[in-house]
C-alpha cells in the first residue's frame, strides 16, 4: 500500500532515485521501480517515464499543438468588444471586420499576421479568449404597460410572424426609466425597430403620454430611410389610442397596424429583445426623474447612440429552429450591422444608401462611443448620481474630439 506523501516528499525521492536508475541493470531497474510504486503511489509506466527523464513533473499541458492565439490578440479583441458593448462571440465575428481598421487608426497598425488571425479567428476561439474578461451582469426590469382597451375592436392582433421580405414592417415598444417604482413622472424610451434589418431608432420621451409618444413616432418615421409599411406594438395605451390610429389610418397609403397578444412578449420579440441592447446596456436601470434628463438622453439617442447601434454593431436573425426530442436546435444567420443589412436589401445605388454611406465613412466607432460615454454623463449629471450601467464599456476618462 503507497505511502501518503507529499509533492516535495515525491519530488526528492525521485531526485534521488533519477540518479541511482541509470546506472542498473534491468533487474536493479525493476527492483528501484517497484520501490518507487510503493514510496509515491505511481502507476508502474508513469514511474519508469519520470525516472528515465522522458516526463517532466511539472503542472504545465504537455503535449497538443501549441496555442495559436495569445495575448496580443486579446487586447485586441477586448478594446473592440468592450466598445461594443460587450457581444457575445458570434456576433463579434461580425464587429471585427468592421472596427478592425478604426482600431488601427486609434491604436496603431497592426502586424499583418495578427490582423489574418484576427478576421479568420472562429467564434468559438473569441470567446475562449475573452472568457477571463467577462462580466456577470443581469437585472430584471419592472413592467410599465398599462392596457388601452378602447380601440382593441379596430386594431386586429397579429398571432404569428409578419412574413416580410422587406423593410417597413416596424415593431413598437416603450421601456420605463422608474428605478423600481412607477409612482410620480420621470422618463420612457420608446424604441422602434424593422423585423427585416433590424434598423432601431428609439426616443425619449417626459412620461409617455399618447401625445408624446406620437411626437416620438413621428420623428423617427422622417428619419427611417425606408417607408413605413406596417407598424406592430403591445395593449400598452400609449399605442392603443386614437391620436395613433388616426395618424396611421388617415393616410393615402395603407400602413397595416396590428397589437400582439396579450401578455405574449414573444409576438414582439425582435424589439423586446432591443430593450436590453438599445436602452438598457446604455442607460442601467436607475430613476430618471427630471424633464431636463429626457431631453439630453433623447439628444444622445439621436446624434449618437442609434448611429452607433445600427452602423457598427452586427445582430443575427433567426433562420432556422428544430426540435431534436427535449431539445430545440436554432439556426441563425451570419452577423451583420443593420446598414449592411439594408444596404443588401435596397441596392448600394438607392439614394437612402448613399446618403447613409457617406455619413458612415465620417464616423469612427471609437471616438463616437467616447461621445456616447460623455453624453450619458450628462445625462445622469442633473441629479449628480453615478449611473450603475450592467456593461463598463470605457475605465478610462476621455474628451470628446
């Protein structure tokens, strides 16, 4: 029965066996083997390995290729994923190519073989990368929506998925900025987001009267660079009201508006899922509470924020989802930004796309979310509160060029 040893007790009887073992004989070999097996407690071929020297005792990984990727991508990788807000590594395959050479700009040129590396890396080996930089985040909202019953007779509700192959068909949701208590005023956002590009827009809006939620419609539909087709939203009654629908349905043109279901999230995914991404990523989940705060964070959204989200900020759709007994396998696209989406969608020639392409090639993501960071300082300093974002995007103070 092998002794209970410790590892420096093993590692000076192997010291002094190593030196004895290779000066015998096969006999005196076996008989120093079979010594070593009883003092230590090692399997017979691990011992004859650590005695003959072709095994080192040490606590590195021996054997396997050795690792492709190292620290110099990481800083890489984690400067862009930081900056862009933190995606998960698929669709980071994506945020790479497009921050790659505005890093460069930023920080220097990199070497040839690490920026090939950098645009072949696989998304598997991204995150195994970034896996010592995450961050464990993750707060429940409170829900804000109130049901507007007055016009459910006019408005039909839409039980499945739009079948669309185009932009235009807008889903519509709102998020509370209450800090955890809807009691008194303080802001909304409301977002606005096409099921087929994903193009979101979202403003902010002092409580969310019918009229100001219109307002906030209103302007973003001048800003879309498509026409508006069909517009979806929940019961909340700052949709289901008659200022909204007479806004729709007085028009030459047909805009199909429906509501989802009744406490069905999922019949509103594609912008319930923004709520996270677009506002609360960017705003936390504290009070805002002062009328001032609405009209800077609505100049934030405007100016910077949702050119950031839909010009460098790649999202993926779902194409496929199947169900393999208890599990259900989803197959999705390959990340793109929204304008990449819209631009493949219209044409590089439609006059919407050139005007957004000479916009993007003045905006650098790296300087645009040190404005979003100083702006939404702005924002927060009204009421002289630090915000507790979920993501810390920059630890470093900066000036907006």
């Amino acid at each position: 029965m092998a002794l209970t040893m410790s590892a420096n007790s093993r590692a000076e009887v192997l010291a002094k066996c190593k030196a004895r073992y290779q000066g015998r004989g096969k006999q005196g070999r076996g008989r120093l083997l079979d010594e070593v097996c009883a003092l230590c407690g090692y399997e017979r071929k691990y011992a004859n390995k650590l005695l003959s020297g072709k095994r080192i005792p040490s606590g590195r990984r021996s054997g396997g290729p050795a690792a492709t990727y190292g620290d110099e991508h990481r800083a890489v990788l984690k400067t862009i994923w930081l900056a862009a807000e933190q995606p998960c590594g698929k669709r980071l395959v994506g945020v790479v190519p497009v921050w790659l050479p505005h890093y460069e700009q930023q920080h220097g040129k990199l070497t040839g073989t690490i920026r090939r590396e950098l645009l072949t890396m696989s998304a598997a080996s991204i995150d195994r990368l970034l896996k010592p930089c995450r961050l464990q985040h993750g707060a429940k909202r409170r829900c804000g929506t109130k049901p507007g019953g007055l016009l459910k007779q006019q408005i039909a509700v839409r039980c499945g998925p739009w079948e669309v192959t185009g932009p235009g068909w807008i889903e519509a949701d709102t998020v509370s900025h209450c800090g955890g208590s809807a009691q008194g005023d303080f802001v909304w956002s409301v977002t606005l987001t096409d099921i087929h590009t994903q193009w979101t827009e979202t403003r902010a809006v002092w409580n969310k009267g019918a009229a100001g939620v219109l307002a906030a419609i209103a302007d973003i539909e001048t800003q879309l660079p498509f026409k508006l087709r069909g517009f979806d939203s929940d019961n909340g009654n700052e949709f289901i009201n008659w200022h909204l629908y007479a806004y729709f349905k007085q028009r030459s043109e047909v805009i199909n508006l429906t509501r989802s279901r009744e406490y069905r999230k999922n019949d509103n995914a594609h912008v319930e899922q923004k709520n996270w991404s677009h506002v609360r990523q960017l705003t936390g989940y504290d009070r805002l509470d002062q009328p001032q705060q609405a009209v800077l964070l609505n100049r934030l959204y405007t100016e910077l924020w949702n050119r950031f989200r839909n010009y460098f900020c790649p999202v993926m759709k779902l194409v496929s989802k199947t169900r393999d007994g208890g599990k259900i396998k989803r197959g999705y696209d390959q990340a793109q930004t929204p304008f990449q989406r819209l631009r493949h969608c219209l044409g590089a020639r439609h006059p919407a796309i050139r005007k957004l392409t000479a916009e993007l090639k003045a905006l650098n993501p790296f300087t645009l979310k040190q404005q979003v960071e100083t702006g939404l300082r702005a924002v927060w300093r009204p009421r002289t509160v630090v915000s507790a974002r979920p993501t810390a995007s920059l630890q470093q103070p900066f000036s907006v060029s």
